[in-house]
C-alpha cells in the first residue's frame, strides 16, 4: 500500500519515482469480456523540490465529458508540473462507462456510490477499494471534476462539508461561480476522503455528454489558483484573476414541473431570478396548453433541466434559498 509522505520516494502502484521524476502508470483490475485491456493512465509529475501531492480525477461517472476534457487541458497546457509537490492526473476513472457513453461500471453500480470498495466484492466495488488503498493515501489534496446527470445542467460550483474550515478556505481559493454546502453521501468518494482525513474539492458543472468551454475554463482557472495558493503553480503561468467572489449556498431547493409536456427554458443557467419570474413554460404538442414555471422565490438558478419534455412531478430548476 502506498504511504502518505512527503519524503523524496513518491510510492503508488509498486512504482518508486523520485523528485523530479515523470511517469505514466497503468491502473488495470479487469480485462472487457474480449480479453482486451482497460488500462487507466495515472499521469504523475513531480517537482524537484518536495511538497504537497494534489490528486486530480475525472470521469467517475463515464459519461460527465466536462470534467475529462478539463483533466485533460490541465495535462495539456502542462499545468500539471508543478513548482514544487508532485501532481497525479486521472482523467478517466470509469473507463467502462466512458466505452458505452453511461455513468456506470459492467457490473450496474454507480462507483461513486460503493467506495471504500471491498476487496472481493463487485467489479466497482473492487476498483474502489485498489484506487482507496493504493492510490489515495499519497494524496494531500484531491480535486475531482463532475457534471450534471442526464440533461440536468449545473452551473459551475464547488462541493464541500460546511464544518470544514480548510475546504471553505479551498473553495474561496478555486472561486467557482458558486460554492454549495452539501453533506457528504454514503458510498462516495468524498466521504471515504472526510473519513481518512483528506480533504477534497468536488466541482460540478456541465451536463452529461456534452462539454460546454465555459464549465471548462472555471474548472482549469479554479485548479490555477488552488495550485497558486500551494505554491505549486509554475511561474510561467499568469494567475486567473476574478472580479466577483464565489456565491456561497447554505440551502437550496428543487422546482419541479407542475403538468407532463413540452419545456421551454426562458432563462440562462446561473441567472439571479425574482419571486414569481417566469423561468420556462410547458405547453402540450397541440396548442391548447401552456403554463408558466414561476420563480418560488428570490435566489440564483444553479441547475436547469435542458430536456425537451417533462412529466408532472420531473425536477425542471434548482433554485437557492439560502445563502451564507
């Protein structure tokens, strides 16, 4: 099992890499029913000069594109070599769910839902607990990326426990457009993160099978100014500055729709609305009907449901109630 340490020895997967060192390493537990090969690359740099490791992921969830692609630019803009520490990329965790477009591994799990993973258990199962035992104990700081599900479109915020100073402190580094207090679910990485005592950013942005620029920007400028803030950012990079601190949410809600038809949304995704503001209507396919999807009350639209159709009861906006 890999050590949390920051001694000159980086050790991860059976691999001992040094300061300074570059190195991609094959994360593989399963073979497809093919007999072929799914190899996770872990991307890892190291500075010369020792330091925090901050371990960036993506990709739980094989069809969130929008935190693969900002994985990916971080990698590719060379963001990832650090100053000082080292840095691991993950772009893709769910391999097998990235393959067939869904969030989920062969197995029906939802992998963000069975971590810490048990050794002999489910195939997602059993990913967990290797990537749990051998690869997130190096790990000082960790920054995972996610979208909205299905058509739902989140507006780009930051996750996090609201009794964890260290991470409010983080999230206020990041600046996301918003920062959302939201308890830790059973099963998730984030929780398995709070109970070894990690702490650990989840941003959400996008929706499923899309990547949209603007998400991506505020995922990589975010990460910019989380290294900057650990002196890991290499000085060739200018700091991505923002005129307007992050909105923090204490609470929040959802408006759902109140008849089955067609959705038409009025209103842009991150929009400050008023009490009885028309957000959408829905009409049926013939004319006859149409109602008004009301603001319920003051707040910021942080999540729109982008489906051309809904039924009665089908969640349409997340709306805030409550901010700190």
């Amino acid at each position: 099992m890999a050590k949390r340490t920051e001694k000159d020895i980086l050790n991860i997967l059976g691999e001992e890499l040094p300061l300074g060192s570059s190195k991609i390493i094959n994360f593989n537990i399963a073979k497809l029913y093919t007999s072929t090969k799914v190899e996770i690359p872990i991307i890892i740099e190291r500075s010369k000069k020792a330091g925090p490791t901050v371990l960036i992921t993506a990709g739980i969830h094989g069809d969130e594109i929008n935190g693969v692609e900002i994985v990916r630019q971080i990698i590719a803009k060379k963001i990832n070599k650090p100053a000082r520490g080292s840095i691991i990329c993950i772009p893709l965790l769910n391999v097998f769910g990235f393959l067939s477009m869904n969030r989920f591994f062969p197995d029906g799990r939802d992998l963000n839902r069975v971590f810490p993973g048990t050794k002999n258990g489910s195939l997602a199962s059993r990913f967990a607990y290797q990537f749990v035992n051998e690869i997130l104990p190096v790990a000082d700081l960790c920054l995972d990326f996610h979208t909205g599900g299905g058509s739902r479109f989140n507006a780009p915020h930051i996750r996090l426990d609201f009794k964890n100073e260290k991470q409010i402190e983080y999230a206020k580094m990041f600046n996301a457009p918003f920062t959302m207090f939201s308890k830790n679910l059973d099963g998730s990485y984030r929780s398995t993160c709070a109970k070894k005592g990690i702490d650990i950013l989840l941003f959400e942005g996008g929706k499923s099978q899309n990547s949209n620029r603007e998400v991506a920007r505020e995922g990589v400028q975010g990460t910019m100014r989380i290294l900057n803030h650990l002196a890991m950012l290499n000085p060739e990079f200018t700091i991505p500055a923002k005129s307007e601190n992050s909105i923090f949410i204490k609470k929040s809600f959802w408006i759902r729709a109140k008849y089955s038809g067609l959705l038409h949304i009025k209103i842009p995704i991150g929009k400050s609305v008023e009490k009885g503001e028309i957000l959408a209507t829905i009409t049926d396919p013939y004319g006859k009907m149409r109602h008004e999807v009301k603001a319920t009350n003051k707040g910021y639209i942080i999540n729109l449901n982008e489906a051309p159709i809904v039924y009665k009861g089908d969640a349409i906006f997340h709306i805030t109630k409550e901010l700190v």
